[in-house]
C-alpha cells in the first residue's frame, strides 16, 4: 500500500511568495534546464494585460517544494514549477531596470525585496536554478551583463524578450504591470515533506507551461522508486543522473536521443 503523502497546500500571491522572511527556493541540478520560450512567455504576457484591463485576479497554477531541515534560513527545494518562477523573477528584473532607468528609483526598491534579502550582513538571491542556468541568471538578477554568456541561454532570451515588451510602455503602465504582477497573480504552494510525496505529485500535476518529456516521466519514476527503500543510496543515483546531465550540457533533448539509442 503506498505511503501517505503529507502535504499542504496555500494559495499565495506572487509578491508575497517571493518576500516570505529569509525563505530560498532552489531548483536541484537533477531537474532540467529552463526552456520556456516565445509561446510560454506570449501567454504571461497576455495574461498580465488581462489582469491590467478585464480580470481582478489571475492563478498561475501551482509549485511544489520539499521543505528542508530546519535551519536559519528557510530553503525549499523546488521540483515543479521552475518554469513559471524563474520567468516572474526575471520580468521583476526587467521591471526594475526599466524603473530605474526612468529615475523611478523609489519604485525600484520595491522590486529589490522580491529578488533578494539581507540575512547577517549577506544577500542572498530568493530564487536560484540549477548549475546550467544559475551563471546567467544571477547575472540578469544583479543588473551585470559582462558576466551574460554571450551565447544566448534561454533565460537570456527571456530577459531580451520581456525588455522588448517594456520598452514602449509609459511609466505608469510600467508600474501598474509591476503591481499586477505583485498583488494579483498568484500561485498555490504544494509543500511537500519528502521526496517520495514530491515526486508522486510532479507526476500528476498538469497546468500550463511545457508537458512533461518522456525523460522527466522517466527520472521522475526513478527518483520516486529511489526515496522509498532504505537500502537504496539515493544521493549517489541523482548524483549519477546529474552526471549524466552535466555530460550532455543539461540538454535534455540529448538526453532523450541518449536513452532511445542506448
């Protein structure tokens, strides 16, 4: 008979998902690579513009996270829903450039919060994704564009195509996009206090954004095989799984092309 999953699950604005006291969501290296693109992003964007003329509030779908040790800061291991919060993260940034370009620097800071905190004199960025995108991604965060791949990763292609979006926008339409995306989206939190839990909801879980890969359905069943028995070392097999990864260059399309020729 399979184990009872303990879960709990809160709706909770986008804003006050991402301002929560010292609380970091992480993506493992295991999950793979962000890859939403112009047809992901088209239906955010419209969505935002919705929520600015027709509709209160908007659900964004929902996240699932293991809830870690206890410990001084809250860290929350982030198995679904990468796509989505990597995407509001980076339109934060592109926000607060753009108001900070305009000499709206009071509105600015109020963005800051939402992409970092202070903790013991030390910042810590809220969101971090795996080792394939993290470089780019805190680099976009931090406003340091020396320190971009010049190759173009997707989450590069993100920043580019919502600054494209922006740039025509007065700045009261800036900061109305800005307070939607605070104060009327939202998403329900699934937390999670085990990885079996996990990985049996990511399987069942269906909203918008990209449908799962055959390899996804694959390492998903592995790892959910994995937490159950004692006598199975799981560190090492995601470690293997990772290695394999980092082999292909996260790329999860040669992931599968690996698996179907061998």
């Amino acid at each position: 008979m399979p184990a009872k999953m303990d879960i709990s699950a809160d709706e909770e604005e986008v804003g006050r998902l991402l301002t929560r006291a010292r609380t970091l969501f992480n993506v493992p290296d295991y999950q793979r690579r962000y890859a939403w693109d112009e047809d992901q992003w088209d239906d955010f964007w419209d969505d935002l513009q919705t929520l600015l003329t027709s509709r209160p509030k908007h659900f964004l779908g929902s996240i699932v996270v293991i809830k870690s040790a206890e410990g001084e800061l809250d860290q929350l291991e982030l198995v679904d829903g990468q796509q989505r919060i990597a995407t509001i993260a980076v339109l934060f940034s592109v926000l607060q450039k753009e108001l900070k370009d305009r000499g709206e620097r009071n509105k600015a800071k109020k963005i800051q919060n939402k992409l970092e905190f202070e903790y013991q004199e030390e910042d810590h960025q809220r969101v971090n994704l795996t080792k394939y995108d993290q470089d780019d991604f805190e680099a976009i965060l931090d406003g340091n564009w020396t320190l971009v791949d010049e190759s173009g990763s997707q989450i590069v292609e993100c920043y580019e195509w919502f600054s494209q979006k922006v740039d025509n926008l007065s700045t009261e339409e800036l900061d109305n996009v800005r307070i939607s995306l605070s104060s009327s989206m939202s998403v329900v939190k699934v937390s999670c206090d085990s990885e079996m839990s996990a990985f049996r909801l990511f399987e069942t879980l269906n909203n918008r954004g990209l449908n799962l890969s055959p390899v996804d359905l694959m390492k998903n069943h592995l790892f959910q095989k994995i937490s159950e028995p004692d006598d199975i070392d799981a560190s090492q097999i995601k470690d293997l799984w990772e290695a394999i990864l980092t082999t292909l260059d996260g790329d999860t399309q040669k992931l599968q092309n690996f698996f179907q020729n061998y």
